[in-house]
C-alpha cells in the first residue's frame, strides 16, 4: 500500500546521456508535459491517489477507482477532491477510513466534487482518537449502505457537515454516536431508510429536500434544528426523543406525524403542513409535579395546515400556546388543544370534526 503524506515523497534516479552531435541527425524529441491529470502538473496538490492511500494533505484523484478493503485513509487534517471522479467500492469495504494520526493539525478531513458509490460505510470513524470534523461538499453517495458511522458510539461522536450534496438508497445516512453535531445544507437525501439514527447531540437541516425517508430522526437527541426544508414521505419527521426541536419555514407533505406528542420544548413558526396524518402534537408531563429540565413549552405560530387529517391534537395538561395558525380541510380535528394559552388570530374552516376548535378562539374564512 502507496503511503502519501502532503506531496508524495518520491526517489528520482536521473540517467544522462552524452550524445556526440552527428550532421544532419534530428533533434531529440523533448519529453512531454505529465500536465493537469497527475504527477507535478497538478497545480500544487500531491500525486494521483490509489486505492489504499494514506492522505494527509491536500491531493486530487485524477481517474476513477475501484477499490477493495479500505478504499482511503483521510488521516488528520486532509483534503480530496475527487475532481468529477468516481471512488467505487463494488459493493463492499470502506470508502474513507478516518483516523486522527500523529501531529498537531485539528484532526478535519473534507471531501469533495465526486461520486462514492458502493461501499457499505462511505465515512467510517475509526475507534481510538477523536477527529475534529468530516467535511463533505457536492458529492453523490450511491449505493452506500451507512455513509457516516462512527466505530465507538459511546464514548465518542462524530461532526459532520455536508453541503450542496446528495444521498439515496442508504439504509442509514448518520450513525454518529453520541455526542454528536450534524449539519446538512442545500442536500438532497432521497429513498434512505433512516436519515438518521439515535445519538445524543445537535442536528440541523437548512434548505434540504427529504424525500420518501422513511425514517428520519427520531432518535436522542439535545436540539434538533428544521429550517426552510422540503420534507415529503417519513413515518415521523420530528421524535418523542429530542429535548427541543424548532421548525422554521418548512413544508411538510404526507408525511404520518410531522411532530410527535411529546411535553418538550417545540418552536413551530411559519411551516406549511398539508396531507400529513399528524401535524402537529403536544401532550402533558407524566408526573405534573416534577417538571424536567427540557419540558415545554410548545408554540405553535404563523402556519399553514390544509387537507391534513389531524392539524393540531394536543392533550389536556400540555404547555402549548398557539397563534396565527390557519387550519382547513382537515378530515378529523382542525386544532384539538384544550387548555391551551391563546395568542390570538387563529383560523380554522371545513374541517371535518366539530367544534373547528377546542382551547382557543378561532376566526372562520377570512372576509
């Protein structure tokens, strides 16, 4: 296995030749430029990578590869672009292999511009050492059973950012331990199982599309943040299990409950719900007299609920405020809160279950 640490290291051994000129013989031809695709005319990154490689540094794959085993070693702060290439796996082994290595560097790896397809771990943490950050930006994953998994779950936790990227037909896209940080932005994950499995820590989605993931995160989790998503087909968007959650701009569609039942703290301002089971729900504290430290309360503010099937179920002893809310056409409850704090200017219509709403006042069809 080629090891390569910044610019690969290489031996040169230069032969001369002494020519005696000769009348009327052709000029030797000159050696041609290795150029942009590899070697030193590759505009300062080190030498084409092969299958097996330990990077550090900064370095470009300049073909496609079909790789075995472990397909790269991102070690400590490194950096591949994959320039428009594809590292596939054949259906097995590790795409990237992450380890923290020796010396002082903060430990971050980025990958970008390429496709991984094929592999049954596309970023796979490796157990001993804690590296800093997992850096993913315009690639395609394809075929790739778990794409970030960290090996040591507890005690341990991996950070990943993706951006402007995309993911379809994982059976889980984060597996990241606890405690762990996610941030997803401008991404395409379609068809995958589970987004995300359970671990303590903070995840965001901003200006993703989620579709037809059945599962998306309803594990443990610190904050879960839903910001100006598009999120259509999964069972549950927003689990029991995460101690707060704020959704901010979202529109959600046939999905089964967007936000579970739960007496923790939910911030929900100006989504769009519509063809979804559930929209929104809240429920009280087993044990009234012993608040935890991440109940309620939940607000529920500025949305939009068409063609649900319950819009807003809440049961009596839930904290939830509500304000601003238009509710329609929902074939069962439109807003069922009783015992809810009114902050005034709901409106809810042709929805299919009387009274149009329980625990707040509500406006009919706007003049």
């Amino acid at each position: 296995m080629a090891t390569v640490n910044g610019a690969r290291r290489a031996t040169a051994w230069l032969a001369v030749l002494l020519v005696v000129p000769v009348a009327g013989a052709a000029p030797a031809a000159a050696s041609p430029d290795p150029g942009p695709t590899g070697g030193y005319g590759d505009g300062g990154y080190g030498d084409g990578v092969e299958c097996g490689d330990v990077l550090t540094g900064e370095h470009r794959l300049t073909r496609d590869l079909v790789c075995a085993g472990v397909g790269l070693t991102l070690e400590g702060t490194a950096t591949l672009d994959l320039a428009g290439h594809t590292l596939d796996g054949g259906g097995s082994g590790v795409a990237f292999l992450r380890t923290q290595g020796p010396g002082t560097g903060d430990g971050s790896a980025r990958v970008h511009d390429g496709v991984v397809r094929g592999w049954d771990h596309g970023v796979r943490e490796a157990v001993g050492g804690t590296t800093w950050g997992n850096d993913v930006e315009r690639v395609t994953f394809e075929e790739v059973v778990t794409v970030f998994q960290n090996e040591e779950p507890y005690p341990g936790g991996m950070t990943v950012s993706m951006r402007d990227s995309e993911v379809t037909g994982a059976d889980v896209v984060f597996a990241l331990g606890w405690s762990s940080a996610l941030q997803v932005s401008g991404s395409r994950l379609e068809r995958n199982d589970a987004v995300a499995e359970g671990g303590w820590g903070d995840y965001a989605f901003v200006d993703c599309v989620l579709v037809g993931n059945p599962q998306l995160v309803p594990g443990s989790g610190s904050q879960l943040t839903l910001v100006g998503n598009d999120v259509r087909g999964t069972h549950e968007v927003v689990g029991s299990g995460w101690a707060t959650a704020t959704l901010t701009g979202n529109t959600f569609v046939d999905n089964g409950a967007v936000v579970a039942g739960t007496p923790l703290a939910r911030v929900v301002h100006g989504n769009t719900f519509e063809g979804n089971r559930l929209g929104v729900g809240a429920r009280g504290r087993h044990r009234p007299e012993s608040p935890g430290a991440w109940d309620g309360p939940t607000e529920v503010a500025g949305n939009t609920f068409v063609g649900n099937h319950d819009a807003i179920w809440t049961s009596r002893g839930a904290d939830v405020r509500l304000g601003e809310n238009v509710v329609t056409r929902s074939s069962g409850w439109g807003i069922r809160a009783p015992g809810a704090r009114d902050l005034g200017g709901n409106r809810a219509w042709d929805n299919a279950r009387e009274p149009q709403c329980t625990g707040v006042v509500c406006l009919g069809r706007a003049s």
